[in-house]
C-alpha cells in the first residue's frame, strides 16, 4: 500500500484509515441525503443532463432511479463503486460549491447508499449511467410529502433544485425529476438514448435503465402523447410571476353553461391532463362578457406503482 490509498486502475482507487472517514460524505439520515449524493456523483462524472425518476410502492418504498450522460462506469467496476472507501479522486477532494467546506470525495457515497438501501445497483455503467436505489420509507424516512400541491423546502424535487442553484457557472448541466414516463420521453427527446428497433427496442431500453415501464405506456410515449420534462429552475418555487389582472373581455354576450356543460368540459382538461401523467384539481369556470374564464390547479401527482 502506497499512501492514503489503493490504485485499483481505471482512475478508481481505494482510500484507506483516517483519509477515508475525512472525504466520506455526510451521513445519510433521510431518502432526500440519499437524492442529494446522487446528484453530486452524476455532476463529478461530468453529466451535463441528469434524469431523476422517482416511484413509491405501496406507500412504503420509494426507488429513486438516476440517470446521466457523464462518463460513466467502466464494466468491471460497475459493482466496486459501492464498497467502503472507493472513489474515482485520489489525493484531491471534490469541493461541494453548496457546502464549500466540507470536500466530497466522489463515488465515496455509494457505499453509504447502499448500506441505506434495500437494493442499491448499477443498472447501465454508462451511455447513459443508470443507478437504482430502494428504500423503506419506515426504516430511512423522506424529510417532507412529495406533493406537488403542497410545496416544500425539503422533499426530494427541493433537493434537485438546491442542486441546480448550486452548480458552479462553468458546469452546464440541466437536470430533471419526474415520473418514469416523462422521464423516458426526455430521454428520447433529448436523444440521450437512441434506437432503430422501434417500440420494442425502446421498451428494453427503458427496461435496462429501471424505468419499469408497460409497453403500452411506451407505446404512448412514441405517439407523443407523453410530454418530456423541461429542466428543474434553481429558482423554482421561489417566484410566483403575477400576470395581469385586467379584464379580457370588453362588452359583449354572455355565455351561460349549465352543470352538464361543466362538467364535460371538466372531463376533457382531466383527459387532457392524464394523458401526459397530469392531473388537474380546483377547476373554476367564470362566464363573463365576451369571455370564459377557466381556472384550475394543475400538477404532476405522486404516482404509486404496484
């Protein structure tokens, strides 16, 4: 042994004693640590797109699936990243620009991972690199709901944009969060995957990178009728744009709608909204001269997968 660490070749080394425990990241306490590591794993690989796609079973089990296009994992060390003390930096510590303070040595996390983990894994060592975590919420709990109607500082799209507020300028990387379908439909559209096999062929892509996606669900992804995520904003969820408030409508008939024309006009936004994994809640429905007003809350809703 030469030093603080083991040369394992391919870039990868094993860091040993004291060396270890001082670039080992923060303890992982809650599933967001988790989101968070492997967030910062996708960015020192050198990721410019980062897909997260996140799924809970039985309202107990919470499988967090990212996936990015940095260099990626060679073959043979694709089970290795997750023993004690490996990473991909030797002697000089990855500086973490949210935590300047405290180094993070990359690829150091997952063995933390996978201690939290029911089954932490490798599903695709690289174009793109796939890593798959599941977690028992009962035994390592989520900080926050994962609601999209109930905002939070805390809950695991919160972490994805900390993530992206705290990527240094020069690091160009757009990162997503999602459910698996919209996930595979940027994937696609960003053409980060590619295949000439048709349906089939992305389906088993789909598989390869843990999406856990019917093929009828793939098959209404390639009609399009799945829209792709745009990029998670740094500032998210801190700025409500306030549109005008004036009134439309000038003078005119009033249209009249009964609760039967409501009501069917309810069912077609939640059609509309379904189909791209949608949902819609709050609709209001205001006839005013010259116009109609329509109103409703509109989000991506927890998904749960049996």
């Amino acid at each position: 042994m030469d030093g603080p660490y083991r040369d394992l070749g391919s870039g990868f080394a094993r860091l040993t004693g004291v060396e270890g425990a001082r670039r080992g990241p923060s303890r992982v306490t809650h599933v967001e640590d988790a989101l968070a590591e492997l967030l910062r794993n996708a960015r020192d690989a050198g990721a410019r797109n980062v897909l997260v796609s996140s799924t809970l079973t039985r309202r107990r089990f919470r499988t967090l699936t990212v996936i990015d296009d940095g260099h990626g994992i060679p073959d043979a060390y694709a089970g290795l990243v997750f023993d004690p003390g490996v990473t991909t930096r030797h002697l000089d510590p990855v500086v973490d620009p949210a935590q300047p303070t405290a180094p993070h040595g990359a690829g150091l996390s997952l063995y933390h991972i996978r201690q939290a983990a029911l089954v932490a894994e490798v599903l695709s060592p690289s174009r793109p690199t796939a890593i798959r975590a599941t977690f028992d919420t009962r035994i390592l709990p989520e900080r926050a709901l994962q609601s999209e109607t109930r905002p939070s500082k805390s809950n695991l799209r919160s972490v994805v944009q900390t993530f992206a507020r705290h990527l240094p300028p020069q690091h160009r990387t757009d990162t997503y969060y999602g459910p698996p379908a919209r996930v595979l439909a940027t994937l696609l559209h960003n053409h980060i995957i590619r295949t000439n096999d048709g349906t089939r062929g992305v389906a088993d892509l789909a598989d390869r990178l843990g999406l856990g996606l019917s093929l009828r669900t793939v098959q209404r992804v390639m009609r399009g009728e799945v829209a792709p995520l745009g990029p998670v904003s740094a500032g998210e969820g801190r700025e409500v744009i306030r549109r005008g408030r004036g009134r439309l409508g000038g003078g005119g008939a009033v249209l009249l709608l009964g609760g039967e024309e409501k009501a069917e006009i309810a069912d077609i936004l939640r059609r509309a909204a379904r189909s791209g994994y949608l949902e819609i809640e709050d609709l209001k429905i205001e006839a005013r001269p010259g116009e109609i007003s329509l109103r409703a809350r509109v989000y991506e809703p927890e998904e749960e997968y049996e």
